[in-house]
C-alpha cells in the first residue's frame, strides 16, 4: 500500500534566491550610474566648452566639434573662391542663366555665420539646448546663412524672372483681353506645362547658396491648366452700368461707370470645342448708364427756382444787418432731403458780431432792436421757398404787416425762439444766393426744376380789422415838444388770410392741385396822433387814413 503524506498544518520552505540575480542587479545599477554621469558630464561639457555642436554645418562644411577659430578657418577656406568669385548656374527648363557675383553681391560674413553655428547649445535655456543637442545628434544641424551672405535679392529675382518667363514649356492658364477698337472679348484657351513661379525657384537658389553650391538645375512641377469657365470670366469683365450721383461733399457730378456684357451662352459654346491654346472671341458690348457725368453735371443748378427782389429802405444801421445776414447765407447749398435752418446759419443777432439797432419795421415808429431790419431776408427767402414749392417745417408771420412782403408770404424769425425751417425736395442741390445792394435785398433759388407744372400763390383774406385814430392832447407844458397832428404811434390794419400753392399743368394750364393753405394773423395797432385841445376840443377817434405795409408778422421785433 503506497504511503500518503499529510502537508497540512507545515510551514512552506523559503527556495534560496540565486547569486547570480544579485550579481545582474548590481552591475545594471552600476551602468545606469554610469551612463547618468556620463550623460552629466557631456551635457555640462557640451554648455561649458567652446566647441561646436557635432553634426553642424556652415556653407555646406561640417564643422562640428570644432572651435570657433577652427570652424572659421575652414568655412573660409571652403569658401573663398565661390561666394565672391563664382557664378550660380542656374538651369530653367531650356533655358540657362549665370548669377554672376557682380549680380548676386554674395560676399558671406564668415564670423557671423560661425557665431550662430556655436549658439547651438550654448546660449539658450537649459531646455532649448537640449532640444538643440539633440536635433544636432538625430539629424543634423544646417545654419541658414542667407542673413549673412549679403545678397541682392531684388536683382536676384528680377534676373531670374526675366529668363524663367519667357520659357515656351510654362503652364499658360486661361487668358483673356477686351479688344477697344474691335470690341470683341478674346478669350486664349490654357496649355498644360510647368508650373513656373518666382517665389518657388528663388527658394531653390537661395538653398544652394546655403550649401556653397554652384550649379542648380531648377524642377518644376508638371500641371494642367484650371478649365475655362465662361460664368467666371463673364463675372471678372462684365458689369452692370453705375450712374452719376451727386456728392454731397462737393455737389458735383461723380465720374460714371459704363457697363459690359457678352453672350455667355456663345462663349460656353466655343469653349467647349476648343483646343489647348486656342483663341476664341466673342462680341464685348459697352453700356451707358442712364445717367452720365456729363448729362448729370448739365442738370446741376441749370434752373432759377423762385427769385425775389425787394426794396430796402436805407437806414444805415439796418443796411449793415442786412448785409451781415446775407454775407451768412449767400451761396448757401441745400442738399437734396436737407432742412434750412435760417437761425442755426446766421446765428444770434449780437453786437459781438457786428449787428447794430434799428427799426424792424422801417418807418412804423417802433423800437429798435438788434439786427433790426434781418427778416426782410428772411421773408424773401420764405417767398422763393414757397415758389419752389419746398417742404416748409416751420414758420412764423409778423405781429403786424410788413412793407417788403406780401401778407402771408413772410417769415419772422428771433433767435432761440421763431425760425424759419424747410426741406429740400427737388432730389437735387438747391444754391440759395442772398444778394444786399444799396436799394434791394434779392434772393434766388438755383437748383433743377423737374417740375411738370406752374406754381401759383394764391392768398386769401378771411377777416380785416380797421386800425383806429385816437388822439392825444398835449398838455399845457407840452415837455416833449408835441406838434398838432404828430403821428406819435403808426397805424396797422389786422388781417387774417390764407395763402394757398395752386399747381397748374404746363401744358394745359389745367389746376392740378391746391394745397390746404397756410393762416397767418396780423394785429391791429391804432394809430396815435397828437392833439392841441385848443383848436379842436371834441375831435373824436376815426378810422386810421391808411397803413403801412402790405403783409405780415409775429412780434414787432421784426
């Protein structure tokens, strides 16, 4: 009978670890100390000492682990009958070029060049050269030494354009032209050849100047032309005519642009049969636009819109207010869709500016104000606005009538308070000329009258108040020297009137439209007259024999 042994309940015996474990364990430490030393000291000797990186290049000369001098010595040696004394030959396809050195200007500042080779690993972080260590070690190190060569690159390129463009294998993409005198599109259909391009073979020149060699034969690229598109050529030449527009800057007539078609379903059709190279043409049309510089510039204030002369009684304090506010105004230009401001144009009427005291209403015995006598201006111009049938926004009449203006027809303006505001309508610039001679203030309006129809002003008087005569005794003393029959206060009759704008056809003369009209309301003044009680104790008031003035305004600083 075979004997069981019961394990249970023993403790497991340790195996012995073999000495040779240790001894592998050991030794790999001690390499890997090693090598981290090693590693140390050719990291610290690398930073430390003056030699450069291995596997660094200069002009195409390996002078790695070399000192600056050494590495000197050896680029210019390398070097000095190339550079200064040697032509690049360049081949371009069939063609062949010699960038002489008197072209080129190369003449390489060997110190410099070296001194960057040496700031590999040396003059960065301690991260940076490191990358620098190791970029030297797996693939090398070639220092860009165009910064240093001192070449003409400008002649350069300008040679090899010259000789490279004119190569008969270049790719030729589809070309086209407008003939002028014939009028005709030509279209020169694409050629396959070499991709040719400045930018691309300078790249490749300025590699070889970089390795100190002196012999290149440039490549190119083989390619197809792009296929002729006729929706995209239409796009490149083809426009829609621009017409002339005001500027507002300077209210003139901007240059036009003429437009151009060609029949794009005719070109489409050629250019689908055609081959490489081909020419094909098609009828170019020239558009004028509807408006023309010319035809724009003749209609620019071609027209007198409204003009209007009034007389001006000569006082010489209100000739000088007269002569102010025109000099504000004159050759004022309103733009199309602008608003006039009479008072943000002329201002406050102050001294500072030169305005004087003097009747507002002339001969009507009222008091003076500053820049008396100024809505006279302002009445005329709201005459010609009215002729012109502008947009008036704002408006004022006199308190009592006036003498230079038809009732209704005026405008009463104080600063800050009553301006005389309208828009210009007409779609083109109205020039608003103020004109103050010795005997008249006249205003016109020059712009273009596309108006088909007369503008009549048609007022309407709905109501007259009679001015009365009332009299003043003067006393026994008489201080102020009062005469029988002294008009101390002028008379003004009241009136309430409407002024309509009738149009009428040109043609016809039929009444086309008649606007709602604009009220006006003048107050009445009664006259005062001066009276000696002793001739005539019981003279009672009577009606005033007549007024001044034929129209209107709102107070009598006028």
């Amino acid at each position: 009978m075979k004997r069981t042994t019961n394990n249970r309940g023993k403790k497991k015996q340790k195996q012995p670890i073999n000495r040779s474990f240790y001894i592998i364990l050991s030794l790999l430490a001690i390499a890997i100390i090693f090598g981290t030393l090693a590693f140390a000291y050719r990291y610290m000797w690398s930073n430390s000492d003056n030699r450069i990186l291995e596997n660094v290049t200069v002009a195409g000369i390996d002078i790695g682990g070399m000192t600056k001098d050494e590495a000197i010595s050896a680029v210019r040696k390398a070097t000095e009958n190339t550079y200064t004394q040697k032509p690049l030959q360049v081949q371009i396809l069939e063609k062949e070029t010699a960038l002489s050195p008197s072209v080129s200007h190369a003449s390489l500042d060997v110190e410099a060049a070296v001194e960057r080779a040496w700031q590999y690993g040396h003059t960065g972080s301690a991260e940076q050269n490191a990358k620098d260590k190791l970029q030297a070690e797996t693939k090398g190190i070639s220092v860009d030494i165009i910064p240093y060569l001192n070449l003409d690159q400008d002649a350069i390129r300008s040679q090899l354009f010259s000789v490279g463009s004119t190569s008969s294998q270049l790719l030729k993409q589809v070309e086209y032209e407008i003939s002028s005198d014939s009028n005709q599109l030509i279209v020169i259909v694409g050629k396959a050849g070499y991709d040719f391009t400045i930018d691309k073979l300078m790249k490749q020149v300025l590699d070889a100047y970089n390795k100190n060699i002196f012999q290149l034969a440039a490549t190119f690229e083989w390619k197809n032309p792009d296929p002729a598109n006729a929706q995209a050529i239409y796009d490149a030449v083809c426009n829609d005519p621009v017409n002339s527009v005001i500027d507002l800057d300077t209210f003139t007539a901007t240059a036009h642009t003429p437009g151009h078609r060609f029949n794009i379903n005719e070109l489409s059709s050629k250019l689908a049969t055609a081959q490489s190279g081909q020419r094909v043409t098609v009828t170019y049309e020239t558009i004028e636009p509807e408006i023309t510089q010319e035809k724009l510039s003749a209609l620019l204030f071609r027209d007198s819109l409204a003009s209007h002369v009034t007389v001006v009684e000569s006082e010489q304090n209100r000739d000088i207010n007269l002569q102010l506010a025109a000099q504000a105004l004159n050759n004022f230009i309103l733009a199309p869709g602008a608003e006039f401001r009479f008072n943000t144009l002329v201002g406050e009427l102050t001294a500072e500016k030169g305005y004087l005291p003097a009747a507002p209403y002339p001969g009507s015995l009222t008091s003076d104000t500053f820049g008396g006598g100024v809505t006279q201006i302002s009445s005329a111009i709201y005459y010609c606005a009215l002729l012109s049938d502008l947009d008036v926004t704002v408006r004022f009449a006199h308190e009592y009538t006036t003498s230079y203006a038809p009732m209704g027809m005026d405008a009463y303006v104080l600063y800050g308070t009553h301006d005389l505001c309208f828009k210009n309508n007409t779609g083109f610039p109205i020039r608003i000329e103020v004109i103050v001679t010795e005997g008249s203030v006249t205003v016109n309006f020059q712009g273009t009258d596309t108006k088909d129809y007369i503008l009549e002003l048609q007022p309407e008087i709905l109501q007259i108040n009679q001015a009365q005569t009332k009299f003043q005794d003067i006393t026994p003393e008489n201080p102020e020297g009062y005469q029988d029959g002294q008009v101390l206060v002028t008379p003004f009759n009241g009136y309430r009137l409407i002024v309509y704008r009738c149009r009428y056809d040109k043609e016809t003369g039929t009444l086309i439209s008649k606007d709602s009209g604009v009220l006006s309301a003048y107050n009445t003044r009664d006259a005062i007259v001066c009276k000696n009680p002793a001739s005539d104790p019981a003279t009672p008031d009577t009606p005033a024999p007549g007024t001044p003035g034929t129209g209107g305004g709102v107070t009598e600083d006028g």
